[in-house]
C-alpha cells in the first residue's frame, strides 16, 4: 500500500484553499502547503487543517513546484495549486492507486470555472494534466509560467484517472484580463531568455490559428459568450507573446 503527499503552492488563496485541501483528506497522507508569503489569510486558513506550511519567496512557476515536491515527505505526489480540487471520481480513481500503481505517472482532466460556468469545450476542456506522478521518476519543467510535469525516462508509459480536477479559474473578464497581460510578460521574457525569435508570420498566424482551434474545432461556441471570450484571448494571449518579445528584442538591441 503506497502513501501519498499531497503538494500545493499558493499565495493570497484565501477563497479557494479550503476546497483544495477538503478534496485531498482521506487520499492522502500528508499535505504540505508552500506559500509565497500570503498577505490574506490563506495562512491562517491552512493552519485549521493537518497540513505543513512552509513559506517560501516565489522562485518562479517551475523552480517552485520542483521546491515544493522535495519537501514532501512520500515520493508520490499528487500536485495541486491553491486554486484547484479533486472531483469525487478523481478522488476516487486516486484512491484506487494505493494499491494498483502501475505507471510513474498518470494523466486526468481538468475542468475550468470561468465566470460563473463550468467550461466544457473550447481548448480549455478537457485540458489533460499529469499531476499524480512518483517524484523520482519525474519533475516540473517547461517554460514559465507554463509549467507541466515530464518523465525523467521519454519511454515510461503514463495512465489515465477518471475524473477532474476542479479549476476554479476567473470570477470576472477583468480577472482574467489582467492574467493575460502578467503571463503574457513572463513568457515573453523567458522566451527571450532562451533565445527564442517573434517573426511576423508568428505574430499574424498563431493567434488566427489559436481562435479557430478554440471556438470551432474544439466547439467553443456551444459555451456561449464565454466560449467566445475565451477563445478570443486565447487567441490575444499569443499575439502579445509574441508582439512583446519582438518588442524585447527591439528595446535591447
């Protein structure tokens, strides 16, 4: 019978925490909590369960997840954001694993709430994460802050939980405004620190491609207005990607 750690980064997660850590009770055998210092009562609210809190300065998406899963005291972890939470059946697909471990790591869904609606088409859905994986066979990479879990070995196969995790995302379209210009500066910069170009083609191709992905291929228009909103700034978020790395390099020259 394998334990697991429950692992969760947050800061200022003060209405969405508790849900977090009421879906993990029963699954897992410890939860550690790492925080970028809070200034709402996220702490507080994390104090009233069994969980180790530790603070710890922002370090970046990647290098913080990867902080956060060394504390932990169980190689297998299940990896949530303050934001997040275990649906029934994921929760008890979960459960299941203690005693059939197969893979080093395994895929499920996650379901978005986007102001005021569960998101059910568009690329956001069915949005696959690996976030149940065995820490020594895996870690965080990616390029911030898009973070995502890899296999140390390419040729380990992954398996698939049924069930969602529960993402309660924007509660309003400035929320959500406001995420895209931040991520779309981090990722600019991290793209220039890599080295990466913002030719015009990918400034005028990758946002009509990301539209048409969203709102027809993926039937993002069966969500409504929402669906819509979403795909446009799916589409937004790439262009100024891109416009601020050309931007970057322009300014840096």
């Amino acid at each position: 019978m394998i334990k697991f750690s429950g692992v969760i980064i947050t800061y200022n997660e003060e209405q969405k925490i508790e849900d977090c850590l009421k879906s993990l009770q029963h699954v897992v055998d410890e939860i550690v909590v790492v925080d970028s210092f809070s200034t709402d009562k996220t702490k507080s609210i994390c104090e009233t369960y069994n969980v180790r809190f530790i603070e710890q300065e922002f370090l970046g998406y990647v290098a913080q997840k990867n902080f956060a899963i060394a504390q932990a005291k169980y190689d297998y972890i299940i990896s949530l954001d303050g934001d997040e939470a275990l649906s029934e059946k994921l929760h008890q697909s979960i459960s299941n694993l203690k005693s059939n471990w197969k893979f080093n790591g395994y895929y499920s869904n996650r379901l978005n709430y986007f102001c005021g609606q569960w998101i059910k088409h568009t690329t956001w859905y069915p949005d696959r994460k690996l976030r149940v994986f065995d820490r020594r066979k895996a870690q965080w990479t990616g390029i911030d802050p898009h973070d995502r879990i890899s296999l140390i070995n390419k040729e380990d196969k992954i398996g698939y939980l049924k069930g969602d995790i529960l993402h309660r995302n924007y509660e309003t379209y400035s929320e959500f405004n406001k995420k895209v210009e931040l991520f779309t500066t981090i990722s600019a910069e991290s793209y220039y620190k890599l080295g990466k170009k913002a030719p015009l083609y990918k400034i005028v191709i990758n946002p009509t491609w990301a539209f048409f992905q969203s709102y027809i291929l993926k039937l993002g228009f069966l969500d409504g207005l929402n669906g819509l909103v979403i795909s446009v700034q799916t589409a937004n978020t790439r262009f100024l990607k891109y416009a601020k790395l050309r931007q970057l390099y322009k300014q840096r020259s």
